[in-house]
C-alpha cells in the first residue's frame, strides 16, 4: 500500500537582482552579502536571491529603466547619474558641486527623495525601497594647485555630463575616460587630473601617479534600489515588510560606509596612520578655501542649474524651487 507523501514546505520565491558597480566596496561589502546571505535569513528561507552587479549583467544602465517598468528586470538598483539621461530630474539630488560634503548631502538627498519616488513610481511603476550613496567624488592631480581656480588648461578626467560642465567652465578640459583606464590616462599623459572617488581612486593607484588631492566633493554618485511594482504587490504583505525593514538597514549601512571611505580614502593618499582599506601614499591633500566656495556657489547657480534645467525642462524647475531652492538659496529660473 503507498504511503502519503510526506507535506514539505512551499519552495521559496527565487529573485534575480541587478546590484551596484561591481568591485567597489557597496557592492562587495554590503548589496552582494545581503541578497545572498542576510536575505534568507530574515526571511526564514521563503526568499532566496541570485545578485549580479550592473556593470557584469548585460544589461545597459540606460536601459534598466524601460526593462523595470516591462517587469523584464523587476529588482535593480540604478545608478542615477546613468539613468538620469532618459529622466535628468532624477539628477537632482546630486548635481555637480551641489553637495560638497555629506552634511549637505544627507540633507538634499532626504529633501529631494519624495521626488524620485513619485517620478519613478508614476513614469516607471516602479516602488522605490532604498536611496544608497557612494563615497564623494574629488580631484585628483598631478601637478601643485591650491584652489579650483587654478585648473585652467589642464586636462581632467570626468564620468558625466555634469562633471564636463564644470570642467569646461573653470578652463579647463574634460576628458571622459572609464573607471579602469584612470591611472593609466594619468601615467600615459592623457590627463593630468581625475574625478573619482577619494577611495576608489587610490585602490586603481593614483596615490601612486598625483600628488594632490583637493577635499571638496564634487559629485558623490546616488543610487536607487528599486522593484517592479507588480512584482511588489504580488509579494505577501508580511514578505513586503521583512524585505523593506532589511533594506533599510543595508541602505543605513552604505551610507554610513560612504562616509567612513571617503575619510579613509583622504587618510590613504596622505599616508596616514589611520588608513585601513587602502595603500598609504605620500599625498598632500588641498583644502577648502572661501574662494573654493565661492566658486562652487558660482558654478552651480551659473553654469550647473541653468546646464541641468535646460537638459530637464521645467518640472524640473518646479521641483528643485518646491525641494532645495530655499535650503541652497539658488532658486531655479526656467
């Protein structure tokens, strides 16, 4: 006579997700271990995920946006600076010299936040679960400066369009070079300056090829994570919460972890005995004048506003005067 089968338990839901730029610490150290290890065990195992980083996914970051609203890609985190091409307000929170360090950061970012999450959801149906930073982008180079002003001619490094306009509008030249080929456009003379992270810039070695460093952020590079809202409402409501309290805690992790690499990445390039990720250098690090400041506020009311609103149109306006006009004390004019 057969026996019954013996009941087991419902087979787990089964995720693909699309994470950060592979082989930077968010990626490595946070977003990689929590869709691998934390996930399963906040969930009880009713939820297991298989993570690939968005640079080794095949799949273009300008397209991610189309393929989330499909459902073809229902988990992702987008980098903003990427996809702000097809959507430039979503650029708003970490315009070019917006944000020179994370105090300002934090604060514009919480403030424009609402924003991105009523774009995404209404123009992609995509529900927004986490807003991660990555640590500040400054300027590296190889010969002596003491202020922004004294960039002229030089030929420098950049990643975006923002990064160019403000290149071009303190004379000098923009050259957009990927992440990888940095130090090598530096040893090769192709640039004599580079826009990257204060940490990630001395882990491809250009503590080893400029000798200063200037303090001020230049852009900080936000991301979104984000999931198809479909697929969201078909989770079950108890899964919905778990997942949203875990990434929670992973977005309070990169945040604090971008702070702590951009210090430690200033602390690495100036041989420092409290450097601890990266290789000490013999760098001397440039600080922040009033002039520096003066020219940032410059910069952004002159050239990065007036550059992003043309590009944007004016909803974007209308955002940025409803969100950061007051608090930076730029309105914007479309």
């Amino acid at each position: 006579m057969r026996q019954p089968a013996v009941p087991t338990a419902a087979d787990p839901i089964r995720i693909k997700v699309i994470g950060g730029l592979a082989g930077v610490s968010q990626y490595l150290r946070y977003e990689a271990p929590f869709w691998q290890q934390r996930l399963g065990e906040i969930t009880q195992g009713r939820m297991v995920a298989d993570i690939e980083p968005s640079d080794r996914s095949g799949i273009r970051q300008a397209e991610t946006l189309h393929l989330m609203r499909l459902g073809v890609v229902p988990y992702s985190t987008l980098l903003l600076a990427t996809t702000s091409a097809d959507e430039p307000e979503l650029a708003g929170a970490d315009l070019p010299v917006l944000n020179p360090d994370m105090a300002r950061l934090r604060a514009n970012t919480a403030a424009y936040r609402p924003r991105i999450e009523r774009l995404l959801a209404n123009n992609y149906d995509i529900e927004v679960l986490a807003v991660y930073a990555y640590p500040a982008q400054v300027l590296f180079c190889t010969r002596p400066f003491t202020s922004l002003s004294d960039l002229g001619g030089r030929r420098i490094r950049t990643s975006s369009v923002g990064q160019a306009d403000v290149i071009t509008a303190l004379g000098a030249i923009s050259v957009v070079t990927p992440f990888a080929e940095t130090a090598n456009a530096v040893r090769n003379g192709q640039v004599e300056c580079a826009i990257t992270g204060s940490l990630s810039g001395n882990a491809v070695g250009l503590a080893e090829v400029t000798g200063y460093v200037h303090r001020m952020a230049l852009t900080w590079g936000i991301s979104v994570f984000g999931v198809h809202r479909p697929t969201w409402n078909a989770l079950p409501a108890d899964l919905q919460q778990i997942l949203r309290q875990g990434i929670e805690e992973l977005e309070r992790d990169i945040w604090e972890a971008a702070e702590r690499e951009t210090e430690d990445g200033f602390a690495c390039n100036s041989g420092q005995p409290s450097c601890q990720a990266g290789r000490p250098g013999r760098m001397q690090i440039v600080p922040v004048t009033e002039e520096d400041e003066r020219r940032r506020r410059v910069l952004l009311r002159d050239v990065v506003l007036p550059n992003w609103l043309e590009r944007c149109g004016p909803d974007c306006a209308d955002s940025w005067n409803a969100t950061l006009a007051a608090s930076v004390g730029i309105p914007a004019r479309p």
